[in-house]
C-alpha cells in the first residue's frame, strides 16, 4: 500500500520516535554529505561528514565531529638548543587523524606554530622549527599541542624545554694590563649555564700573551706574560675571543683583550724594580722621576733615576743645595725623611710612597740593595747660581762591581774611616777616565788625576775631611770631590756666598 494511503490519525504521533530502539546487526544509516551540504540544522542533529570523513553533531556551539580525540604519548627530544638553526621535535601517540598538526604552547599559552607540520602516522607527527621561526628566547617550558582535523586535540603539558646558551657575567672588552716578565694577577672570566650545568673555557680566535694560559674549568688567566718583543711605551694590546661551552652543544663567545706593557716606571701600575731595569727595556737617556717597586715594598714610590751619567741606572738616595761655603753631608741627612722628589726644585731626602709612606735614603738602600748588600755609588756636584760646571764620579771596585755596603756608606758620612776600604777605582764624567787601587783614608793628595768639567780644570783630592786637606768635606767619598766644604784657586776657583751648589748621591744594585 502506497505510504500516501497511510492515515496518520491511526498513530500517536507525539510517541512514535519517543525512546525508541533501533535492534539488528547492520548499522543505522544516517545522512551522509559534504560540509557544504549541511543546511537547516538544528540541536541534536546527526550525520556523516564526508568532507573530514567523521560523524558530526550539531550543537550549541556549532557542528562538532564525534571522533576518538589524539593521544599524545611522548615526544624526541624534550629538550631543543637555542643555538640550532633547525629545531626538530617528533611527536609520537596514536589517533592522529589525515588532518592533524602539531603546535607548540609558551609558559603563557601563547600558541608556537612550527615552520612545518608533517603527520607522518596515525602515531607520529614532525614538527620543525627553522630559520626565522627557531626559538631563541626562552619562554618555556612549552606544551606540545595535537589538533586533529576534527578539531579534537590532545595537549602534553611542560614537555619541551629551550637548553639555553651559556650567559656571561664578565663584560666584553678589557681585561686590565699586565707586565712583561711580571707574574700576572689572577684574572677570571665567567659565564653561567641557565640549567646550572657545568661550563668550560677556550680560546677559540686570537691569543693570550706568551707565558699566560685559561683555566678550561675554571675561566682563570694566570701565568707571566714574556713576549720578549721590542718595547713600546704605549703598550701592546693582546685581543682574543673566549667561547663558553655548556656541553650539550650550546656556546657563547665573548671578546677580550689584555694591554700588556713593560715595567717602565712611567706609572705607578708601571713601577720598574730598578732604575737599571728601565734602562734595560726602554734605553732611555732621560733622567727624571720614575715609579719604583720591589718585591718588600708594598706600594710603589717615585724616585728621581740618573739616566745618562755613567751608563744611567742610579737611584738618587739625597740631593743638598748650598751657598757658599762650609757645608757637608751630614750623617742625620740618611735617616731624614722629608722633602720632595724634583731635583731640579729643591733639597730632598728620601721619598713617598703612593700610600704616604716615607722612605729614608737608608730606607731606599735596603729596598733596592739590601740592608747588607754593596752597591756601586755616584756622587755630583753641579753649580747652577754665580757660574756653572757639573762634575760626577762613580765609585766601584776594580773590577768595576758593587762596592760599599750600607755600613760602609754611613762610615763616609760620619768622618770615620779608620776601617778603610781598598782596591776602589774612580770614574769621571766621561766615564772613560779612572784611577785604581786607592784606600780610603789615605786619600789627601792632590795630584792624582786631572779632570775636565767643561769650565775649568780642576785637581781631582782624595781625602777623608780630617787633617791635612780640611778645605774638603768628609763626604767626598772615595776619592771624589763633588762637594768641597771650601774651595781656593786650586780647587775649583773662589766659591763666594752668592754661589748655589747641588751636591748628590745616587746608588745602582
């Protein structure tokens, strides 16, 4: 009977779909289209989606696919490096449907997408990260995020980390200046691993000066520089790159430098240990203040150097100016402690160091002689008011070696030379001109040598300021006479009280 005869008054209409039970083996057939194809929907309704090949509903939020959701169980690796150019995560599970894709979401649930997304199987999926997409910051840990074609996804919370690169903590450029042949203060460079890994340290470009070497472990630049290149006075900057490493592949370089110079006295952070080292290293002929510093000082000081006299190389220990007539080197002159470092100015005694100590002449003697150990000695007399000349003498033994200690030295000031030192020889200005063999305390003729000054020519006296030859101060040392206590015709001409003298010790190690 056609469907059309079928008098609907003969059902309950309200009842007929009312619980009702679909029974049989097959299956129930619902509609079945296109996504385009679904129209005049309404709550409830039920079909097949050809278009995404799942049954859909509608409901109060719109058509939904009914389907089993992606399962994410593990992804390789779950930790990237920043530093890698290409990042590559593969995301295993299962329900992973034709339409999947993975993505990434940051500490703050912003979605990360992937340069590209490839599901592979129905239980893996690749996602990569390059070029401009790589991840350089960190805003992780990140969730790994599979959303099925569905729409039905699957997140695996805190899965990723960014291993970051090593961080520096020193800054870039400078490192300080060391010295040459002078051990270097330990310097360190450090970086830190943002996991708290371990770093190490290389040198990757440039070098460290000969003789220093980097702690791998610990970032430590240690050693003493010794180039042993030609001196320059403005220093030589040593620039290199040290790479941090965190072992898992991530490195940060960092560019250094280090400025080395040499202990040429023209600083305090250039103190010499001697005014012959500075000659050594620099040949330098002009004389002047320079910064000096041994090992049992613990400040450097600055010292007036005679840097062309004799071969240069002597520390002036005291300077006296005096008019006239009638003055010495007085014993308490070694002990004072006051007065200024220019020469040029003023009388002085000693020095200062940096940190406002005061070195005795005697101080001076023991920090770069020793308190037991001879020297060789220099002594000047220069007129500089009521006419000119300057006359020096160096004293050594004749071997032309060390030869007055510090006690021996007093001895000269005190007058007192009945323990006399022999076999002293004597050069003058010219440096060339000598006498040999001579003992203290018989000193007192006056014909021994002729010298040359440059104004007049004068007898060379050696004497002990007692007895016979009085005009001549005890402190004329061995057989110099750099500053007479009076003078006549035959000593140097008529020294009136409008004439001003220097009269000046120096000593070299």
């Amino acid at each position: 009977m056609p469907i059309s005869k079928i008098k609907l008054n003969g059902f309950q209409t309200d009842s007929l779909f009312l619980n009702t039970e679909i029974s049989g083996t097959e299956a129930a057939r619902m509609p079945v289209g296109t996504t385009a194809q679904r129209a005049n929907a309404q709550v409830g309704d039920l079909r097949h989606n050809t278009t995404i090949g799942i049954l859909e509903q509608y409901t109060s939020a719109g058509w939904q696919g009914i389907a089993s959701p992606p399962v994410i169980t593990s992804i390789s690796p779950t930790d990237i490096n920043e530093s890698d150019s290409t990042q590559t995560i593969v995301i295993t599970g299962s329900n992973f449907d034709t339409g999947a894709v993975g993505t990434l979401k940051n500490s703050s649930a912003a979605t990360v997408t992937p340069t590209t997304s490839t599901r592979n199987t129905i239980s893996q999926i690749t996602i990569v990260f390059s070029g401009g997409d790589a991840i350089t910051t960190d805003a992780g840990p990140y969730d790994v995020v599979v959303t099925n074609g569905s729409g039905l996804s699957a997140n695996l919370a805190d899965a990723l980390t960014l291993d970051n690169t090593p961080a520096w903590s020193t800054s870039a450029g400078s490192l300080g200046t060391v010295i040459e042949d002078v051990a270097m203060s330990t310097t360190t460079v450090a970086a830190s691993d943002p996991e708290g890994g371990s770093v190490t340290y290389s040198v990757t470009s440039g070098a460290l000066p000969t003789g220093t070497s980097l702690g791998s472990s610990n970032g430590q630049i240690t050693g003493t520089p010794n180039v042993s290149d030609s001196y320059n006075a403005s220093g030589v900057t040593h620039n290199f790159t040290v790479t941090a490493n965190d072992g898992t592949g991530n490195t940060t370089p960092r560019a250094f430098s280090i400025i080395r110079k040499w202990g040429d006295g023209a600083s305090a952070a250039t103190a010499a240990t001697s005014a012959t080292s500075i000659k050594t290293i620099t040949g330098t002929s002009t004389s002047g203040l320079y910064y000096l510093q041994t090992a049992s000082m613990a400040y450097p000081a600055q010292i007036y150097c005679e840097m062309s006299l004799h071969g240069g190389g002597w520390i002036y220990l005291l300077q006296k100016n005096h008019t006239g007539h009638g003055v010495g080197f007085q014993n308490s002159w070694l002990s004072a402690q006051s007065g200024t470092q220019n020469h040029a100015t003023a009388d002085f005694y000693g020095t200062t160091d940096t940190n406002g100590t005061a070195l005795s002449p005697f101080d001076i003697w023991d920090k770069f002689v020793g308190s037991s150990t001879a020297a060789k000695v220099y002594f000047r007399e220069i007129q500089h008011v009521g006419g000119t000349y300057d006359e020096s003498q160096r004293y050594t033994n004749s071997s032309d070696g060390a030869l007055l200690t510090k006690t021996e030295y007093q001895r000269l000031y005190a007058g007192n030379f009945s323990d006399g030192v022999g076999g002293i020889k004597v050069w003058f200005n010219n440096g060339s001109s000598s006498v040999t063999g001579k003992e203290i305390e018989e000193w007192s003729g006056n014909n021994l040598v002729t010298i040359n000054n440059g104004v007049v020519d004068q007898e060379l006296y050696y004497c002990n300021g007692n007895g016979a030859d009085s005009n001549w101060s005890f402190g004329l040392m061995k057989g110099g006479t750099p500053f007479p206590k009076a003078a006549n015709s035959t000593n140097g001409g008529n020294r009136t009280g409008t004439m001003q003298r220097w009269g000046i010790a120096a000593i070299k190690a």
